[in-house]
C-alpha cells in the first residue's frame, strides 16, 4: 500500500462533525439510566416494559456519570454489578426504562443524533473473540461488512479492512483470507478491534475484551489498544475484572455495586485513598506480586445480594465493616464529597448521619507502587 499512516486514517474519517461540544464537553453523559429487566416465575420475561409492581431485575439502577473526551474510563464491580447492562445502554443496544444519554452535547435519537448516526461513533468489543465474528466470513470480508452495510462501496470497505489489518498486526498479504477458526484468539481479538474501528468511532467500549487472553498475548493487546487510541483519536470505556490493568491504563475509574455508582473521580486518588468501603474491601482482594506491598485487610466477605430484592437503606450494609443502624434506612446518594471526588456513602457525607469516618487507608495498600507494568508484564 502506497499511503502513509495519515493518509489512511483520514480516509477512515467519516463525514461527520466532530467535537461539536469543544474539548471542555463530556463526550458522553448518562443521567439517571435505568434499566430493569422483568422476571416471570423467576426467569427472564418476555422484554417488555416491566408492569408497575412486577418482580425485576435491578441492573442498572439509576446511574449517572460522564465520560470525558479522550479520557479511559475504567469500570470495576463484582459479577451482576451492572457493569456490562451499562455497556450496552451506553451503546443503545438496550433500551433504557428511563435516564437520558447525550453524546457530545446532543440527545441520543434525537433529531440531532439519529440512532444511525450515534451507532457508528460507539463500538464495543466483547470478552468472547470467537462468537463476535461470522465463521462463514473471512476476516477481511467480517471487517468489510460493517462499512458495506452503510453503504461504503465495495473497494473502499476492503481497502479500509486492509489498513486496519496491517494496523492491528496482521499481515493482510497472510491473514486477510483466513477464516476465524484458522487464528489463535489473540489474533481474533485483533480483528475485533479492526473491525470495532472500521466506521471510525469516537468511543470504544471494551468489555472484558482482554479478559480471556494469556498474560503475555493480554500485553500485546493493551498496548495495541493505546497506540490506536492516539492514533485514531479515541475515548474507552474500560471495562474489567483486573483492578492492576484498570490501574494501569485508565484515567478515572467508576465503581459499580447491585446497579448503582458508589464511587468515581481519578484512578490513582482512588486508588490511594479510596472513600467507599466496598471500593476500599474490593481493592484489597487485588492480588500483588510483590510481597513487600501486600495488604493484611480483609477482602469482601459474602456474595453480593439479589438484584431482585436489594436491601433497604444502602445495599451494601449486609458486607459493610463500617455500617450503623442508620445505614439501614437511609439510601447514601452519589455527592461530592471531601475525598475530591463523589462517593455514596452516609460515612463520607457530613450531613448522612453517619457516626464515623472513614479511617486511613492501610499502608500496604496506600504504597502499592504506581507503575505496574512488571506485575501485568507490559
Ligand atoms: N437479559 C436479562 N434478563 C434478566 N436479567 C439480566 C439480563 N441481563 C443481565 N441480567 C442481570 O442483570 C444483572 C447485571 O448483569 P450484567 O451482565 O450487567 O453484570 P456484569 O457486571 O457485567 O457481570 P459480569 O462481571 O459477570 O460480566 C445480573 O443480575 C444479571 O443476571
Ligand atoms: S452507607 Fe453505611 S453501609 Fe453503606 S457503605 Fe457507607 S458506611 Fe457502609
Ligand atoms: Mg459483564
């Protein structure tokens, strides 16, 4: 191929106005999404909207944050936190009950932003790289299709499928034929991201996509992510189990519980220091290789309560070291607090009623050090 890097990337740049909002704009706002799936005799129900009284499944539960241009927002939270629910209401391919969501300062399916035109600027990539892709497609056609569909005439889509190819380290000339069962599944993973890229997105949304990955292979890939997210000008949503990765990579970070926000402001404050004690017992379940810098505090302790039937008052007192009878009837509200960043937790609100306050963090974990890249092997 004859064109230069930017050459190529312009050609990948739709037609679109970009950073409508300027900089200081959130690329996107979700204000109180909900989204509560209904249960008939204990199982999935047909997705209607839940009829007023009906047994629902809590996932998201009233959520509201931004996610900053340019920014890698990291999202953490045990299993059926809401993490992925949030994902996929961040891209719309669920529907919200309620709750709004603004992209660069429009309302998404508006007439501003037509849900056509907001679907080609968000891409997600998901943990499973096999089932992501048609077995039927070669990789090249898989990474095609999507520009295709949107009416990218036939040369154009294979050129761009070719270029993203070579930029995610796969050799067109011996990759661009083969079929998904024929790569490894880092290699597929790497035409996921291609494929992710193709329509040139502003946010990407990466659930758990290096989750499955061996250590070594998970590296490559996450350096990948970050040369890519230069080159193309991009925003993640980050989304993982690997509190060391999130250290690593984002910028801010956004903790989830039973559906709901608890925490969220800049990575290493939070991690530092962190205000919300379900954030403090979940950083201490992180496993360090370093014996120097382990932590004595005890991690969570239990399951987390059914989605179906939270508790009263703040949903994380059954586990909670530092609950008072207060917490059980009162529900802690997301507010800035002086930990400089918003917390929902009575114990880091002056006006919540709250006994206590939270004690220093643990000097293990406080001194953990900042750069990781050994303990991820980057
Ligand atoms: N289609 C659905 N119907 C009913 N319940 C659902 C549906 N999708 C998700 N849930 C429930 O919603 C809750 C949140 O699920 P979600 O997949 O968002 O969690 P998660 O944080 O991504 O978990 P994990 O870390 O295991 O991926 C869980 O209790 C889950 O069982
Ligand atoms: S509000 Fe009470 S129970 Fe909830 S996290 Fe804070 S101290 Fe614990
Ligand atoms: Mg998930």
């Amino acid at each position: 191929m004859s064109a230069t890097v930017t050459e190529e990337t312009a050609m990948l740049q739709p037609e679109l106005d970009r950073d409508i909002g300027g900089p200081a704009q959130p690329l996107v706002i979700a204000r109180d999404l909900v989204k509560h799936f209904p249960l008939k005799n204990g199982m999935p129900a047909l997705p209607w909207r839940p009829k007023a009284g009906g047994t629902v499944v809590r996932a998201v539960d009233g959520i509201s944050f931004e996610v900053r241009k340019g920014e890698t927002l990291g999202v953490v939270g045990e299993s059926g936190c809401g993490k992925s629910t949030t994902a996929r209401l961040l891209m719309q391919l669920l529907r919200q009950d309620t709750g709004e969501l603004i992209f660069d300062a429009q309302g998404v399916g508006s007439h501003q932003l037509p849900m056509k035109r907001f679907r080609s600027q968000v891409q997600m990539v998901f943990q499973d790289s096999y089932s992501s892709l048609n077995p039927r497609l070669t990789i090249e056609e898989s990474i095609a299709f999507t520009p295709r569909v949107h009416g990218v005439p036939a040369r154009e889509a294979t050129e761009r499928a070719r270029y993203l190819l070579s930029r995610v380290g796969l050799e067109p000339a011996r990759f661009a034929g083969r079929y998904p069962h024929e790569l490894s599944g880092g290699q597929r993973q790497r035409v996921n991201i291609a494929r992710a890229l193709v329509l040139r997105p502003r946010l990407v949304i990466l659930d758990e996509a290096v989750s499955a990955l061996d250590k070594s292979v998970e590296a490559q890939v996450l350096n990948l992510l970050m040369d890519l997210k230069a080159e193309f000008d991009l925003t993640y949503v980050f989304i993982s189990h690997d509190l060391n990765v999130v250290r690593y990579l984002c910028d801010r970070v956004m903790v989830m519980y039973l559906g709901k926000v608890v925490e969220i402001g800049d990575t290493e404050a939070i991690y530092r220091n962190p205000a919300h004690p379900y954030t403090r017992a979940l950083l201490a379940s992180m496993p360090s290789m370093d014996p120097d810098h382990r932590t004595e505090t005890a991690p969570l302790a239990g399951d987390p309560p059914n989605p179906i039937d939270p508790p009263p008052g703040c949903s994380f007192h059954p586990r909670c070291a530092f609950a008072e009878p207060v917490c059980t009837r009162r529900m802690p509200v997301l507010t800035d607090t002086v930990a400089g960043h918003p917390v929902a937790c009575l114990m880091a609100d002056p006006a919540g009623g709250h006994g206590q306050r939270m004690p220093p963090m643990p000097h293990a974990l406080t001194q953990r050090p900042v750069d990781l890249s050994q303990e991820i092997c980057l």
